[in-house]
C-alpha cells in the first residue's frame, strides 16, 4: 500500500487526510471517560463545520481521524451563519482569498488549543498537552482510504489493547450502529458497500493493517 511520507501537506478541498497527534510526554491523552467526551464535544464544535469524518479512534496517549475538506461552499455556508464578531482573523480572510489550507489549519490550532486548555485546566495540568501540531498526512487513493479506516479501528490490536470489536471509544461501533455525531456515517457505509461488507472488510484485514509497517503511527 503506498503512503505518504508528507506528514503535513496543504489541505485541499475534497482530499482525505489522516489526523493524528499524541501528548508531548507520551503521557495520557484521556484520563476519565468525560475528557474523551469532552474532545468529541471539541471535534464537533470546531471541526465538524469544515471537515466530514470518516472514521476515529481514542486511545488513551493518542487519537486518530481519517478526514474529509469539506468544499469552500460549504464552509461559506457555514461561516455566513455566524456574527461577524465571532469570526477569527482566518475566517474574515477566507471570505477573501478562499485559502481553505489557511482555513483548516487554524480551525485545528482552535480545537488543539481548546481542548488542552479544559484538560489542564480540569487535570491541574501545565505546559504543551500535544507532541507536534498534529500530523496529517493526505490519503492518496480509495485504496489508501480503506487500508487508513480499518488501521484508525485496529489501532487498539496494534498497541495490545483489546481487539477492535470490543473498544468503546473507536468509531467502528458508531458506524455500525449509524449514532449521530462527528461521523458522517452513511458515507462511511455507502463507501464500503453497506455495513456487511464494512464489517467483513474489517474482519479480513485487520490482521494485516495492524501488522504491517505502514509508517501511519507516531511510534
């Protein structure tokens, strides 16, 4: 499977990319059920306006989404609906230059920034929660974004943890259920052909995603 050793290209409309980040001491991520809320909470708030989430997985040090731009429309859509005093100096400057890699790279630093803000706040926590801005590389074909969704949902086999069909906290058991939230799980499931053959691909592959050196982890 081919990958992309880019791990922070330009975002561009319509592209799938691969999210991930961890903390900077490889210390956790999530320490009780509600932070792991509380960034879901995050992700929608921010994110959700800009991107279509395919697929994501929290583990305790780290998290990873596989990521869809939404088109410059619809993200005009979405900003005309605000009060111009709400809007951040990337958004005021999208309505001009329509840079959607400006856009989506501030939108992320919020969410970051956000995020780490309420956990150190709430944890009694100081300093950088997150190793690197973020990584993301872009997913380069639909055979990248099969392979990219079931590793984001085995990422709990790859570590040990348990077997993905038993993690609360992946989007795996959203996808099968269709729960609303930050994905959009019919596309995910329209993708795959149906939910059958979403949870036979899994079953297939997941062996391999997890065990081959995809370079698509930050360890």
């Amino acid at each position: 499977m081919k990958h992309s050793k880019t791990f922070r290209p330009d975002f561009v409309e319509g592209k799938f990319f691969h999210l991930y980040n961890r903390t900077n001491d490889k210390g956790l991520l999530f320490r009780e059920a509600e932070d792991r809320y509380l960034f879901l909470r995050k992700f929608s708030h921010y994110l959700k306006p800009f991107l279509t989430t395919y697929a994501y997985n929290l583990l305790d040090t780290h998290f990873h989404a596989v990521i869809k731009v939404k088109s410059k429309e619809e993200c005009l859509s979405y900003l005309r609906t605000l009060d111009k005093e709400e809007l951040i100096k990337a958004e005021e400057g999208f309505f001009n230059s329509g840079d959607i890699n400006k856009l989506i790279d501030a939108e992320l630093q919020r969410f970051f920034a956000s995020y780490a803000q309420v956990f150190n706040t709430t944890h009694g926590r100081h300093g950088n929660l997150f190793q690197h801005r973020f990584c993301c590389p872009e997913i380069e074909d639909e055979a990248h974004l099969f392979q990219t969704i079931v590793y984001v949902h085995a990422n709990t086999d790859k570590h040990g943890i348990c077997s993905f069909l038993d993690y609360k906290w992946s989007s795996y058991p959203v996808i099968l259920n269709e729960r609303p939230g930050i994905v959009d799980c019919q596309a995910v499931l329209k993708l795959f052909g149906g939910k059958e053959a979403f949870e036979k691909f899994h079953l297939e592959n997941v062996e391999y995603y997890y065990s081959c050196n995809t370079g698509m982890d930050m360890d």
